[in-house]
C-alpha cells in the first residue's frame, strides 16, 4: 500500500537570474515499510524530491500525499506539527545542537509532544540503546566522533517514534567504517521497527542497502533494481 | 506552541562569550541610564511638589511677574495680614505669617578664589511656622551675623560637605557669616538655601522692604480670604499665588530639562536596540542551519522567535540586574545642582521599574529583525548553509 505518492510534481527555485527545474513533473509512490533510496548526481533534485517528502518544501504544481494527508496546500504550522509527528530526518551533516549533550539534541523533538520529564527520559533512553550509545549521552557533540554524532542523529530522528525515516547523503561525511555503521543502523530500524525509509545518495555502496532504488536524473525518476 | 527549553537559550549564551557580554552590559547601560533619568525627573518633580502646599500661599507684588526674588512688599506686610484677614493659621497663638527676603547672590567660602552663585533666603523665627518641612538637624537657630544651611548647600555650591560644618564661615554681600544650624526639608528646593535673620538682612542689602509673605491659612478655601485682602488693599500691588500653583509653575519652568533628559535617554536606548537588534540578527545567522534543523525536527516559526525571545530576555535582564545595582550604587542619595537650588536623585520604586521595562522593552523589540528572519527562513536552503 502507497504510504508516499507524488503526483505530477514540478519544483522549480531561481538560482541568480536563472530558473532552474529540479523537478518536472516526476510521479513516484513509495509503499509502506520500503527502503527506498534515490540514486543520482550531484545537483539532480535528490535532496529537493526529499525535502518536499519530507513537507519542509512545497511544490509549485502537483500532488503530494503522505499517509493520506495532502501537504502540497498544507499551512505552515501544519506542516511543522505533521513533520513532528510523521518524518524523522537524519541530514549529511548530524545538525546536532552544540550546546547540547546527546541526551539533550535527542530529547529536543519530544518537547513538542508535551510529555512528561519521565516519559521523555524513558524514550531518550531507548533511542540511545537503539543506536549503541547509551554510554555517550552526556557528551557534547565536540566529544563524540563523526560516526557518532549521526548516530546522535538518528536517535533524534527516530526518538518520537516516527513511520518515515528521510535521510539525506546520511554517510556523506564519514569514514567507510562508520558508513557502514550509520547503513546497518538504517537498515535494521527499517526491518525491526518497520520504518519506511526514503535515502537519498549518490554513493552505491550505499544503495545496496535499500529494498527499491530509483535514480533520478536532469528531472526524471528511473527504477534501478530491486533489493539485494 | 510548543517551545524550546529554557536551558537551550541559556546554554546559547555561552556560544558567543564576547557578544554576550557586550550586549549584557548594554543592557546594563541602558537600565542604568533609564534609572538615572527617572531618577532625576522624579527628583525634580518631588522637589517642587513637596515644597507646594494647598494650605499656604504666598502674597508676592503684582509687578514681579510671579518671580520672587524680583518682587517688593512692604516691610509689615506680615502684620498686615495678621489684624486684617481671617482663616490664617495659629501656632500657640502667633499667627503662621512669614515675611521674607529671597535673594540670588555670590556665596564665598574663606579662601574662595571665585563667587559660587547661591541662594538667600532672610527670615525670621515664624518661618519655621510656615516652612513646617524645615527642621533643623543640627546646631540652632540664626541671630545677626549668623546663617544655617540646608543639607544640599555643599552640594550646590560644589564643596565638601566639611567646608560647611557648624563654626565655619560663609561670605555674601560682603559680610562674613558664621554657620550655626544645619536644617533639612527633604523634596524641597529649600535644602539648597542658607537662610540668615531678616531684619540684619535688610540692613545689609539696604532694604526696607521684603521680597514676600509665606501664609499658612487653616484651610485651602481660606487663601479667598486673602485674595480679598489683596483686592481691598489696591496700594499694596499685591498678588496672591497658592504655593500648590506657584511650584507648579517653577517645575513647568524646568519641564525643557526633563524633556531634553528623556530624550537623550531616548536616544541613547534607541542606539542600544539597533546594537541590540544586530547582535541578535548576527546570532540567527550564525546559527542559521541550526535553526533550519529545529524547523525540520517540526519547531514553528513561532516557536524560534520565542526561543530567541528568551535569550534576549535571559541576557537583558542579567543586564539590567547589574545596571540597577549600579545606579542604586553610584545615585542613591547623590543630588545635582540645579539653578540656584539643588536636588538628592530619586531611585524609587518607579525609578526602578523604568530601568527594567526599558531594558526589557529593548530586548523585545530589538529581536524582531532576528524574528521577521527566522519566520521567514527558507528550511530547505538554510539546511545546506554552512
């Protein structure tokens, strides 16, 4: 069943004096539980068909409904509220909040759910375990390693136990070793917690890990394969 | 609206320890600033209103233009008063009628190189009666060749308080006087006059007449009495004038003072919230992709602005906590001189409380350029910024 459906979706921004069409009326439906990871170049609209999944872009022309939900015409407060609740995104670089410890950057999404201090401890606790650094969650992100740090990232993403996991080039800026990491983390919240995850990358070492990949090109989605 | 913790706006002053501590102490400068200015305003304002009452009046000459120092009654006018008009004040029977000579003239200290302009006031022992605010706290009352002095007179003649302690020696008119008393009338202009018998007075300037007549009437309806007076008695060219009216006058007089103080302040605490603004404006861009994360992990627009709000709060009070510890420091007590009179700074309650809601007022309104920027911060492009 589709979770994510766009539907005729163009994206266009103005880059100085030219317009530029990251995305022409590109149709994509992503079922439930799938990993799946868009492939392509730099500069070929990856990061803007993600980013409008994802609803903190909108389209100029076209459909896109997640979970049923049209986020296309949404208000903006909306949209926050809907991300809140449904997206998780881990970004290339963590984006973890200096001043906070672990602990803290994962605990941030759950303020909005108004929880109470021990409900937020119970889960904070739980995304730690689940990305193997309970034992780091004093530390700032000065204190922990690249690999680290994105899996600070993912427990943030995942802490308010959210159906989407987006992740944009998540191995980007790491060594080998933690990419491969970061993927089997990915991997494994995708087949116990039944996650959907969308990736976004350029890297094919990296694609291997999804169940259904697409690459999209000057505009145009094209299917890959399938899962290994 | 769900909002940022606290600690994360606390703990975001730390990021930039050199900003944060130049925008505090502008806040500290502005909340002091704020201080003095209510301070100095209200110190005013209570001078001339604590000298006014609605029981007294003063009968001055109708061709002095209200100005005291230039006015001319006869020398019995006091007496006048008192066998002719009803109402006015007893004190253990003797009437509450002050006949006075006020006058600007050149004090000298012994050694004085240069006249330090002040004021004079000759009186006799009834204006205790009428001028219930003066007492005297040190020393005892004038006779010929003698003077007291308000609590505010070094302070208005620009000397060490030392300069005018009891047995020393004050010059005017070309006689030398020997201080005796030392009196307070706290709020009043009188706290920065000397004030000498009249009668040797009027020998000294070659008078024989006085300035004006402080009466203290039993009630505020009773000074029509001495309107009537004043119209029955046309060869006296006399004009009455409540003391209530007669302050106010004084204090409308110095209201360019205030104004000017306002508004420097004003301008002051306007260059504070652009600095203000820019700081916060400079933190947004700093933290730009920070920002755009939080709106990715499902903050509102709103809800940056209050987080934002809050640093700016955080800091502008810390600020103005130091500023007004400050001003109560440095003002508390401290007078200023003003004309031929002198007035103690007034930190009060509302004084205060102008300091703080300015300080905080500036921080609100400087976040809103950082505000109007988060609000319209494009998620998508700023998650890319470096």
């Amino acid at each position: 069943m589709a979770l994510i459906e766009l539907l005729e979706v163009t994206k266009t921004y103005r880059k100085g004096e030219h317009v530029v069409t990251p995305l022409a009326n590109v149709s994509l439906s992503v079922d439930a539980g799938e990993f799946f990871v868009l492939l392509g170049p730099s500069g070929s609209g990856k990061t803007t068909l993600l980013n409008l999944v994802a609803a903190i872009d909108r389209p100029d022309r076209g459909s896109i409904r997640v979970g049923g939900v049209e986020l296309g015409t949404a208000s903006s407060s909306k949209l926050s509220d809907w991300r809140a609740e449904h997206v998780g995104y881990v970004f290339q670089q963590a984006n973890l909040v200096p001043v906070l410890t672990a602990y803290e950057n994962v605990e941030l999404p759950l303020f909005l759910f108004g929880l109470s201090a021990a409900e937020r401890h119970k889960r904070v606790a739980i995304a730690l375990e689940a990305v193997g650094l309970a034992d780091r969650a004093t530390h700032l992100p000065k204190q922990l390693s690249g690999g680290q740090e994105q899996r600070v990232a993912i427990a943030r993403a995942i802490v308010a136990d959210p159906e989407i996991l987006v992740a944009d080039e998540p191995t980007g800026n790491l060594d080998h070793e933690s990419a491969e990491s970061v993927l089997d983390l990915l991997s494994h919240l995708h087949r116990e917690r039944k996650k959907t995850v969308v990736m976004v990358t350029h890297d094919p070492r990296a694609a291997r890990y999804g169940t259904r990949r697409m690459v999209l090109d000057k505009g145009e989605l094209k299917e890959e394969g399938t899962a290994r | 609206m769900r909002l940022l913790p606290l600690d994360y706006a606390v703990r975001n002053l730390g990021r930039r320890p050199t900003r944060t501590l130049l925008a505090a102490a502008s806040s500290a400068l502005v909340a002091a600033l704020l201080v003095a200015t209510a301070a100095f305003v209200r110190g005013l304002d209570r001078t001339f209103q604590g000298a006014a009452r609605g029981d007294t009046a003063i009968l001055l000459s109708s061709v002095a233009e209200r100005d005291v120092v230039r006015s001319t009654v006869v020398a019995g006018l006091g007496e006048l008063v008192a066998a002719s008009v009803r109402g006015v004040a007893t004190i253990e029977g003797v009437p509450a009628i002050s006949d006075e000579i006020h006058m600007g003239t050149n004090l000298a200290l012994p050694g004085d190189k240069r006249a330090r302009p002040g004021f004079v006031r000759g009186v006799t022992e009834r204006a205790f009666l009428v001028h219930d605010a003066v007492t005297l706290i040190e020393g005892r009352t004038p006779r010929t060749g003698e003077v007291i002095v308000g609590r505010l007179v070094a302070e208005q003649l620009g000397v060490e308080p030392v300069a005018l302690e009891l047995g020393k020696e004050l010059s005017f008119e070309g006689a030398a006087f020997t201080i005796v008393g030392r009196f307070a009338a706290p709020g009043t202009t009188i706290e920065g006059e000397v004030w000498t018998p009249l009668a040797p007075l009027r020998g000294l300037t070659r008078r024989d007449d006085s300035s004006a007549t402080f009466v203290k009437v039993t009630e505020p309806a009773a000074i029509a009495e001495l309107e009537l007076f004043a119209k029955r008695r046309l060869d006296l060219e006399l004009v009455v004038i409540p003391t209530a009216i007669y302050y106010k006058e004084l204090a409308d007089y110095f209201a360019p003072i205030r104004n000017l103080s306002w508004a420097l302040a004003g301008l002051i605490a306007l260059a504070a919230l652009f600095g203000g603004a820019n700081t916060l404006n400079a933190t947004v861009q700093d933290r730009v992709r920070e920002l755009a994360t939080l709106r990715a992990v499902g903050y509102g627009g709103w809800a940056l602005v209050g987080s934002l709000a809050q640093e700016a709060l955080v800091l502008a009070s810390a600020g103005a906590l130091v500023g007004l510890l400050a001003a109560r420091l440095f003002l508390a007590g401290s007078s200023v001189r003003i004309a031929m009179s002198a007035f103690e700074l007034t930190v009060d309650a509302p004084a205060v409380l102008a300091g703080i809601a300015g300080a905080l007022i500036l921080a609100l309104f400087g976040t809103a350029p950082a505000a109007w920027r988060v609000l319209k911060l494009p998620v998508a492009a700023a998650l890319k910024e470096n």
